[in-house]
C-alpha cells in the first residue's frame, strides 16, 4: 500500500442504496439482452448503472461520512494488514467456479463503506458484512462493535483449483484498482477517472461507491463488475469485463456526466512509483540499481507515431503533455524485467506489470499528461499518466469512453515490429578520453540509449543507420555516436548534451533512422534545469 504523493491520501467510496430487485420484472418484460451470448439474462447491466450516474449527476453532491470507530482509525499500515478476510469465507467458494470474492476490512484511511452487490441471473442482492469473516491477528479490539460498518473494497481470485486460488484484481480506495496476470506481483494501479491532477488547487479524489459483480457460469474464463463512480464534478457508470491470463485484460466501458465543467478530466489514469534507475541513478549508496513500479510512458498517436519517455524523480512538480488526438494507445511501463536489474528479493519490481491502454471509440481531440512529483522514497506513488480531451465537453450529455488495459511483462507484443524501441536508458557525466587514454569530464550530461527490434537485427546490407537528434532551443549536442550493440542485437546511441542556460530544462528527442526511413520510435527525455 502507497501514499499518493498528489494530494492527501486516498478518501474512500461512500455507501449507496442496494440496487432494488424489483427491478427484474420490468427488464425481463423488455428483454434486456446479455453483454455475451453465453450469459442468462441478467436484472442489472451498463444500462442500469448509466441511469444510476445520470439522476446521481443532477442531484447535488453528498460527501460520505465516515463510520469509523477509533480504534479502527487510528491503525498504522502494518497494523491494517492483519485485518484478513477469512479465505474459507470467500464467496462462491464452494460453487466449483473459476472466480470467487474476498473483501477488505474497513480501517485506517478507509473509513467509508462501499456497497457491493451480486448479481444472478434474475437476482440482485447485496452482500452483507460480518466481522465474524475476519480474522484480527494480534489486534487488541472488540469485533463485535464492528456489526454495523462495511466493506472498503473487494478483491478478484481466479484459478481452477478452488484451493489455490491467485489474487487477480483489487478494488480498494477512491477509484482506484490493480490487476496482476499470471506470476505477476502488484504494481502500478489504474483508476476510473482523474480530476484536476497536478492542480495548484488540489486534486478531486472520485470514488466507486457501489459495485454489482456478476456471478459467472461454471465455464466463465472472465467476470464482469459494474461500478457508479460519484464526485463534485462528475459521476460515471462503469463496466470492467477482466479476463484473468498469463496477461491479464480489463476491458471498461464508461460513461460519464458532468456536473460542471472540468479544468482537467483525466481520462484512463494510471499511477505508478518511480524513485531512481540507470535514467536519474541514486544520489545515495543503495544496493539495488533501481527501484520503480514503471520506468517510462509509453503513446502510440492516431498519426502512427511512437514516443518513449523515461520517467524520473523530479526535484520539484513536474507536468508534461504529449499532443494525442484519438490516440492508437498509451500506458504506463516497465520495460525491465530481469532480476539483476533491481536486486531486491522482497519487492521483486521486475515482476510489477506495464498497464498498456488501447482506446476502444473515437476520444477526439486531446494530449497525454504526464505528472511527476517528487518523492523521497518508494512508499509515493509520484507517477501519474493520463489522457486529457482538449475541447470544452458538454455537460448536459454523457460522455462514452471505452478502452482496454492490458497487463503484461511482454511489452513487445504491443508495440508496432516496424519499429524499435528502446531498451534501456543509461545516464552519465560526460566525458572524453584524453592521449593518455584517461577520461576526462567535459562538463556534458551523457545518455546511452539503446535501441532494439525486430527490425534492427538487419536492417539491410547497406545500411547507413543515423540518429535524428533534436536537443531544443536550450541544449547543445556536444556529440552523437550510434554503434552497433551485438550483446542486445540492436543499436546503441551515446549522446552527450550541455545546456545553453543551466537554470532552464533542455528538452531533447532522438531516433535512428537509416537515410530516409526511420527505424525507431522517439526518445524524449528532459535534462532537468540545474542539474
């Protein structure tokens, strides 16, 4: 569990009325058809939930109240944990199915309930809460003064032996959840919405405050939860289909309703944690090379363009936007996955997933944001990604957004094989080697990049492979180098930079291309100012 460096921490979502059974009747009278062929009809789906955000949008907001006793609230993060739902108690445990439901404990920062739901074929109710399903470990409290709170949130569990079930997807605080695939650990987490991220003003903190979870049929490889989300400026209806695997995918439908106009709707955000790597190494002795949740932004562009940003640990709030009409995808990624790469038994980062977004309908016009906070250690999540639409949006119509998150170690697969991508980013003084063969600093900043592909093995027998490098208005290009890296099977550049005026950033951009034809996406990298 993390702080979120952005603002206070998380609040969570607040209780809603159970979704009413009386309900059923009429939707069968209309013959409501299931999401999938496989599914019975179902009393509850998006079109439910849509209506839920549209009435809930006209209505004034209403901040929920925490229920929490105090020796609940007063929990420290290590105390909080021994809080455990009983997994004998899972439901659906004993119902032979893929799936079944665990639950968190409200405690701590959590201190409003949510309202979860099943839904069963023609059947919706709500599941109840019992403190007789959890176990305390040492804490010294009186569970029975907990009959009256709720639920925080829920956790998904997918495998085939009903024994031996993996954790496959959370949903616990605001908006917010984390899915891990196969031999995956958690990592980044991906929310429904972001409003006014990065803001002088603050950040608005939306909040899924019901959830119906759809109970899957004996065969169901996936599982389908709606959600309302509800905040000062907007509600939205959600629709999340996962499909655990060895690369686990979400697919979301939403619906959104404004209630005013917002300065920064951040559509698709994800948050991750980046402390140090090879791209800003550590101003301190640490044992471990890197530690980070992602290790760049990744954008595909509706006009076939790719652009790789290493993240970094920025002395002070730092917020970049990437132009992205209808964006082709965009995410959140960790590019390294060996273990010599962190050297950290306990927290394994290279099993931490990239989260890779790929729309799903026309966004319109709009940017990719970056926001990076600075963090002084690892228990931040300083790193937030979205996309932003650009055009006033109307806020007396809903606004459909639909995307889907795929969860992998195996980057490649999503990335276009016309073009490289990069591998590794390496910082440095620069330097030069003097007749003595002794190396010498040249004041410069150094950054190795290396460069793979399947179109780099061989790109062409006469090929003429060059770096496209663009240092800004405020960098000088001391020297570029592109050589041939046979341990990768690729191409590394070495480029050495200077700032005009060191009290301004100097925002630089490469790619390898050999004669006209380009071979590479674009690095994008900023050298901080005063550094």
């Amino acid at each position: 569990m993390r702080n979120v460096a952005v603002t206070s921490y998380l609040k969570t979502s607040g209780s809603f009325a159970a979704y009413a059974t009386l309900k059923k009747s009429a939707m069968l009278a209309f013959g409501v058809a299931s999401l999938f062929s496989a599914q019975a009809v179902l009393a509850f789906d998006f079109n439910d939930v849509s209506q839920e955000a549209q009435e809930l949008a006209q209505r004034g907001y209403t901040a929920p109240q925490s229920n929490l006793p105090g020796s609940l609230a007063g929990l420290n993060f290590q105390q909080y944990q021994q809080i455990q739902y009983k997994p004998a108690q899972s439901h659906w445990r004993s119902d032979n199915l893929r799936f079944d439901l665990g639950f968190f404990h409200e405690g701590m920062h959590y201190n409003t309930p949510v309202t979860i739901n099943e839904v069963n074929g023609d059947d919706v109710q709500e599941l109840k809460f019992s403190p007789d399903n959890f176990n305390y470990g040492n804490l010294d409290v009186d569970k029975s003064k907990f009959k009256d709170l709720g639920f925080a949130g829920f956790k998904i569990n997918y495998g085939d032996n009903p024994d031996k079930k993996n954790e496959s997807m959370v949903f616990l605080g605001a908006s917010y959840f984390r899915v891990a695939g196969q031999n995956q650990r958690y990592g980044l987490s991906s929310r429904g919405l972001a409003v006014d991220t990065g803001l002088n003003s603050g950040e608005e903190f939306p909040r899924f405050k019901e959830f119906w979870v759809v109970k899957p049929q004996g065969d169901d490889r996936y599982l389908t939860i709606y959600a309302l989300l509800d905040s000062p400026s907007a509600t939205g209806a959600y629709r999340f289909i996962l499909r655990p695997g060895q690369d686990s995918v979400v697919d979301v439908q939403s619906r959104l309703f404004l209630r005013r106009q917002v300065t920064k709707l951040g559509i698709a955000p994800l948050t991750s944690m980046y402390l140090f790597g090879p791209e800003q190494p550590s101003n301190d002795s640490n044992y471990r090379p890197a530690i980070h949740d992602s290790n760049g932004l990744q954008l595909a562009t509706g006009d076939g363009q790719w652009l790789w940003r290493p993240l970094a640990n920025p002395k002070r709030l730092s917020v970049d936007t990437f132009p992205a009409n209808n964006p082709r995808g965009l995410g959140l990624l960790q590019r390294d996955h060996d273990f010599g790469d962190y050297q950290d038994v306990e927290n394994r980062y290279e099993l931490r997933p990239s989260a890779w977004i790929e729309p799903q309908n026309s966004w319109g016009d709009g940017q990719v944001e970056l926001v990076q906070i600075p963090t002084p250690d690892e228990t931040n999540d300083n790193i937030v990604s979205f996309w932003r639409p650009t055009q006033e949006l109307p806020t007396n119509q809903p606004l459909d957004f639909n995307y889907t998150i795929n969860w992998t170690l195996n980057e490649s697969r999503y990335h276009t094989p016309d073009l490289g991508w990069v591998a590794q980013t390496r910082r440095a003084r620069g330097e030069t080697v003097q007749d003595n063969l002794v190396r010498k600093s040249d004041d410069s900043t150094l950054y190795v990049i290396d460069f793979v592909g399947p179109n780099l093995k061989s790109p062409g027998s006469n090929d003429n492979i060059q770096a496209d490098v663009n240092a800004g208005d405020n960098g000088q290009i001391v020297r570029s180098e592109v050589t041939r890296n046979p341990a990768m099977g690729g191409y590394r550049l070495k480029l050495s930079v200077k700032a005009n005026d060191t009290s301004k950033p100097v925002n630089m951009k490469a790619f390898l291309k050999n004669g006209d034809s380009r071979l590479t996406e674009t690095w994008n990298y900023v050298l901080p100012a005063n550094e």
